[in-house]
C-alpha cells in the first residue's frame, strides 16, 4: 500500500487525518465517516485496521469509498485502461448539455465515450476506479478544480498565454487530454488499493438515512462548514450527473445555510446519540461558534473534549496560512 492518492477534495482533512485519529478512543473498532467527501478520514481508519462505514450524498463520492475503503484488492490493469479510452467520441448526455459550458464540445464527446465504456464494466469495484480516474482526470482539465466556474472565465484560463500573461502560470494541465490525467494518476490508484481485513462499507446516503443503517462505536462528522466555501453540489454535482446520465438535484440538508444551521445540528447531534463516541469537525471561521457547539452538543453528551488543530486550507493554489484554527470536538458519555 502506497498509501492515499491525490484527490484534492474541497475541505479535505488529509493533513490532518493523523490528529483525528489520535483523538479516536482506544476501545473503538469501527468508525463511520457520515459526511466522508474525498474519503481522506475513511482512509486513514482503514489504515488503521478500523471496520470503516465511508458515507457521502454524493455518488461520486461514494464511487471514490467504493474504489480506495470498500474495495480490498481489485486494480486497473493496462486491459481495462485500452477498454476505457476504446472507440470513437460521440455526442451523447455530455456534449448535448455541457459543450461550452465546463468543457470544449470535442471533450464533451471523449467523455461520453468513456462513460459509456466505463458503463459497460461488469466489476463494480473496478467501475468505481474508473470513476474515481476520470473525476480526478475532469478536475485536473477544470480551473480551481470545481464546477462553479463560468464558461467565459474557464475558457480563459484554459488559453495558456492569457493565464501566463495575467497570473504568471501557464495551467497547461488543464488542455492535457482526460486520458493523460487518468494515466498520470492510475499507479497512485491502484497502489492505494489495500485490504485491512475488515469488511468495510461505502454507502450514499444522506446523513440521516445513513445514521439508521450503520451502527459502529465512532461517528466522525465533517459537514460543509456554514459561512464557508462550502456548496458541495455546485462543486462537483456535475461529477454526479456524468455518472447517472441526467442532472441530479442539490441536497435537501445541505449544511450550509447560516441561518438554520443551529437547528440542523441539533437534530444532528440528537440522531448521532446512537453512537458512543461523536468526534466532529468545525472552524474558527463558521457559525456556529465553538461555544455554541459546545453548548448544543452538552444537550446530548456528559463529556465534551476541544482540540485545536492549526490548518491551512488550500483553497484556489493560496495557502490561507495560520488563519484557520480547526477544532475536533470529542464527545462521549462515559
Ligand atoms: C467538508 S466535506 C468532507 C470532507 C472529508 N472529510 C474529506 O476529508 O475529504 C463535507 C461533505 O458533506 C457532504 N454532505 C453534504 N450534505 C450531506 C448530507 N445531507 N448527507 C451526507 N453527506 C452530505 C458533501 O457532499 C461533502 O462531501
């Protein structure tokens, strides 16, 4: 195992998933990651030899704990990428909704090429590495790595003297072609394929659905951070719509509305009173603030433990340095 590939997910907490699991108490044997996004925590757990439940609303995202948490041992081979890239592109779902509008229309038509290939992979677990391939292969082609770019400005910074004119970069990487990122990242993929010998578990499921069909002795909680760049469906519900072939909707309890966010966590904190231990995720910059956190999760739970970790996001290529304090709330009852 060569350990976690680049995913680059928006408000991953891969440096420092480490943290997190030191904050895990000792008798815990299994953890559920409810809001899992890039799966770097989930990740981290299996590594560890936890029974892992890898939860997202997002299908990509489920496609992502499919391939790196569920899936114990089946890889690309150099087969399976000849099948992939197979053919000649042809306007399908893609190109008829999004040409000129996140990518070139020939793009547009590669892409429903492989989604049609990809489909016809009868082996869910390599299925969903081709999925996990192909997103990190559309975020590396998709300025700032997210969906809610507008075509004008895309287009832009895809035109390379343009880029290197007014930001000093070229960006060619994002007029390399689908298949050169999908190869450049495959080895990282299939090394990151490992079995801990448990029988861990990737769902796609809101969160309170998902709180009904796992039992385990840890929830970790990562929420879209409120106040925060934090629309999880704009950013990469287009990745969603590419799988199942018809646009998707944005998420019903999306965790990222300011004003009803006490609320939501309240109801959240009461729901994931079925589990021993709850560690959650938040920062300095969201509302709520830590005491209001605090003050909800005492509703719920006899101990509560802050930790604070210092983190950098990197949002955009910008290290937003030392700003950011991120806390772990640790919250029992024993
Ligand atoms: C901060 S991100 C998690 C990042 C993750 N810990 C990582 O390291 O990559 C929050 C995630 O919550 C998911 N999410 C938002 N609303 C949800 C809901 N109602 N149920 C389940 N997941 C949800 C988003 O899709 C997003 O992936």
């Amino acid at each position: 195992m060569k350990g976690y590939p680049k995913v680059n997910y928006i408000g991953n907490k891969e440096r420092i998933a480490d943290a997190i699991m030191s904050a895990v108490p000792a008798y815990a044997r299994t953890l559920f990651d409810a809001f899992a996004g890039g799966c770097s925590v989930s990740y981290a757990a299996k590594a560890r030899g936890m029974r892992v439940y890898s939860n997202d609303i997002l299908d990509i995202n489920y496609q992502l704990a499919k391939a790196l948490i569920e899936n114990s041992g089946e890889v690309l081979t150099d087969r399976d990428v000849e099948d992939i890239f197979a053919g000649e592109p042809f306007c399908g779902f893609m190109t008829g909704n999004y040409a000129d509008v996140y990518y070139f229309p020939r793009e547009c038509m590669e892409l429903d090429l492989y989604r049609r290939n990809i489909g016809r992979i009868d082996n869910g677990y390599k299925r969903a590495m081709a999925y996990a391939l192909m997103r990190r292969a559309m975020i590396r082609k998709m300025p700032y790595s997210r969906f809610t770019i507008k075509w004008d400005k895309v287009r832009q910074l895809r035109d390379e003297q343009y880029s290197y004119e007014k930001y000093g970069r070229y960006r060619s990487y994002h007029n390399k072609s689908f298949r050169f990122h999908f190869e450049d990242n495959l080895g990282d993929y299939n090394s990151a394929v490992f079995s801990n010998g448990q029988d861990n578990v990737a769902l796609n499921m809101d969160v309170y659905d998902a709180i009904d069909a796992v039992d385990a002795d840890v929830v970790y909680a990562d929420p879209p951070y409120a106040g925060t760049m934090n629309n999880y469906y704009g950013f990469y519900g287009l990745l969603d719509t590419y799988i199942r072939q018809e646009k998707t909707m944005p998420f019903a309890n999306s965790f990222m509305d300011k004003d009803t966010i006490m609320e939501q966590f309240d109801r959240l904190f009461a729901a994931f009173g079925k589990y021993r231990c709850l560690i959650l995720s938040y920062n300095s910059r969201s509302i709520p603030t830590r005491e209001q956190i605090a003050g909800l999760l005492s509703r719920y739970r006899r101990n509560i433990r802050i930790q604070e970790i210092r983190h950098a996001y990197k949002v955009t290529g910008k290290e937003k340095k030392g700003k950011d304090i991120e806390y772990l709330f640790i919250a029992d009852n024993d």
